[in-house]
C-alpha cells in the first residue's frame, strides 16, 4: 500500500500515515538549521525561536585573505624571480614587491647579479701530457645573467657545472706540461679552462656565466714530492744564477761599449788630423812648387837647409868634421850640457843660443888641438 493512500504507512516526512498532509517545507529547512547551528557552536530551541549565528562564511572570508596576502613576495637588488603559471613560463621580475597568486603560480627567485663560488673540496688526480700525475684543485666564480635558462633549460644547474668544471680542467691538464700546470703557466691554464667551461656551459645553456678560474693548488703527489722538490730547487738555481750573469752583462756591456765609442771617436779624431795635415802638406808643396818654378836654385838650397835645421834640431848628438883634418868628431852636446853644469839636463829645454855658444867653444877647442894625433876623440 502507498503512503499516500489511506491507511496506509508513515511518509518519508516523517508524518503519520493516516489524515497527515504533504510534510512542511518550513519546518523541514528549521531542522537543517538547528543542525548547522549545533555544529557551528550556536544553539536555539525548535519552539523558542532563538537566532544561532553562522560561521561559515567568515571562515571563507579569512580563508580568502590569507591565500591573497600569501600571494605577496619581495625581490632583492641581486635577485630576479622567475614566474611559471600552470608550468608555463610568464616572466622574470624585477626588484621590488609583487604579487602572484598562490597555488596557481609558480615563483622562484634566483640570485642573479650575486657572484658565487665553486670549489672543488676533493682534490682531483689527474694525468699530464708529459705522463705525469698532478694533484690540483680550483675555484670557479660565476653569476646567473639569464635567470630563465638557469631555472627551466637544466634540472641541476650547479651539478651541470661542477661536472662541466670537471671536464673543462681534465681536458686542459691532460694538454699541458707539468711544470706548466704546477709552477709557469697556471695563469695560462687557469684562462684555458675557464674559456672551455664557458663552452660547455652555453651549449647546456645553463645562464650561467664563469667569471674567473682560480687554481688554488697544484703539487704533484706525495709520493714524488721529494724529488720534485729537488727539481724546483735547481730551477730555481738556474734562474739565480741567469740573474747574476744578466746584472754581470748589465755592468760590462756598457762599459766596453763606452769603450768603443771613446775608441771610434779617437780613430775619428786621428783620421780627422791626419787628413787636415796631409792637406796641409799638400797645399803647402803646391805654394813650395810655384815659388820653385820661380827660382829653383834658391828654393831648392832654401829646402835644403830647411830640412837639415829641421832634423839636426832634433838631435842631441852632433858629428864635426874638421876641415884639413882626417877626423870625424863625435859630440855628445847633452853630456856636455850635464858637465858645464846646468841644471836641466834635457835637450828638448835648449836653447838656440846656448847650443851655438857650447858648440862654437867645443870646435875652438878642437881646432887648437887637431895638430895632436888622434884617431876619434869623444868628449864627455
């Protein structure tokens, strides 16, 4: 039998089956607020008509203001944020405040002007070109100029570098002396693996940019340190000894060539003095020939006498022949000067006089005594 029938069972209302009318829509909606009321800590009686408070649309109010102040982020000087809704990449941020909604987008700050630093904490064995085994390690300073690259292109960006590191510096070593990479070149090297990084690095397009590569220590291992020790100390010899020989050179080479200045402006000068004389006697022997041509008789005993005054001038010994005699005397004029007295002995400090007078007195004295046989006589 329905309910709805007479006689029949109880309504789903709730209502007696018999004589009940269709349930009431007021009270059924009174029902369901006296539960919310219960369960949101107000209360009311079904006959009294007290009014219960609901909480429900306040807590959607906080809830709501709490999701839009989460929204709110600060981005530093040296930062830059990387914005993503839905995965998908809307923009980079600048500096300042912003504001994205929560749980829809997605916002990473990346620091990006901010220099950072790599280092290497395991030292790394590696083999040398000239098969040698060098411990090394490094330090990479690099920034982040491309903050999109950095957060979207690779999954790992500081592993990525650390491995591109890795192999940059395994490549350059293996191409490279030891004494290169422990002691000359390591400014070369350190240039040499940073360019390399920068490569692999921009063909990851990781946006990152390697600022310097320092090599902080370079030893061989220690194992062979001893006798590398002893090779550094005789390098380092080499080097004093060059030293020494370069400030030796230093010290010689300017005064040899001093020397050969002060030698080629003597050779100058001479040849200079040469020229000027022999000029001289040629301009002389063309004034000589013309007064020759003019009297040769004259000028050639005018030569003659010349010449002889000339060379007799400059001799201390004086040979006389004595006319009707056989003897040639011999006259040692500066022995003679030396008896008579005088007190400069030299001959170049005679005087014309004094040599004739000496001279006149020495053959007087031989002319009054030539009647005596002798075969040379020599005064002293």
């Amino acid at each position: 039998m329905a309910w709805n029938e007479p006689g029949g069972g109880k309504d789903p209302w709730g209502g007696g089956g018999q004589g009940g009318g269709p349930p009431d829509l007021d009270e059924a909606i009174k029902k369901l607020r006296e539960k919310f009321g219960r369960f949101g800590g107000g209360g009311g009686s079904g006959s009294g008509g007290g009014k219960s408070f609901n909480f429900l649309p306040a807590v959607i109010v906080i809830a709501v203001l709490l999701w839009a102040f989460a929204g709110f982020y600060q981005v530093d000087a040296k930062e830059r944020a990387v914005v993503l809704r839905f995965g998908e990449y809307l923009g980079t941020m600048n500096p300042g405040l912003h504001w994205n909604p929560p749980f829809v987008d997605q916002v990473t700050i990346v620091r990006s002007t901010e220099v950072r630093q790599y280092q290497n904490s395991a030292r790394d064995l590696m083999l040398t070109e000239d098969e040698n085994i060098v411990d090394l390690q490094l330090s990479v300073q690099y920034v982040v100029p491309d903050p999109k690259a950095y957060v979207l292109n690779v999954k790992e960006p500081d592993i990525s570098l650390r491995h591109a590191t890795n192999s940059a510096l395994r490549h350059v070593v293996g191409s490279s002396q030891l004494d290169a990479v422990i002691s000359t070149g390591r400014e070369e090297i350190a240039q040499d693996i940073r360019e390399r990084l920068q490569t692999y690095l921009d063909n990851y397009q990781t946006g990152i940019e390697v600022l310097k590569v320092n090599i902080m220590d370079a030893k061989p291992p220690a194992e062979v340190k001893a006798a590398y020790d002893d090779v550094i100390k005789a390098r380092e010899d080499q080097e004093r000894v060059i030293n020494e020989a370069q400030s030796y050179a230093n010290g010689i080479i300017p005064e040899a060539r001093g020397r050969a200045q002060r030698m080629i402006e003597e050779a100058e000068a001479y040849r200079a003095r040469v020229i000027a004389r022999a000029e001289g006697e040629a301009e002389r022997f063309e004034s000589r020939l013309s007064e020759y041509e003019k009297a040769p008789d004259v000028t050639r005993q005018r030569l003659y006498i010349d010449t002889i005054q000339e060379v007799m001038g400059n001799s201390t010994k004086v040979l006389v022949d004595v006319k009707d005699g056989n003897n040639i005397f011999y006259l040692p004029l500066d022995k003679a000067m030396q008896q008579s007295g005088s007190g400069d002995s030299s001959a170049e400090r005679m005087n014309p006089g004094s040599v004739s007078t000496i001279a006149d007195e020495i053959v007087n004295r031989l002319r009054s005594e030539s009647s005596t046989p002798q075969g040379r006589r020599e005064l002293r």
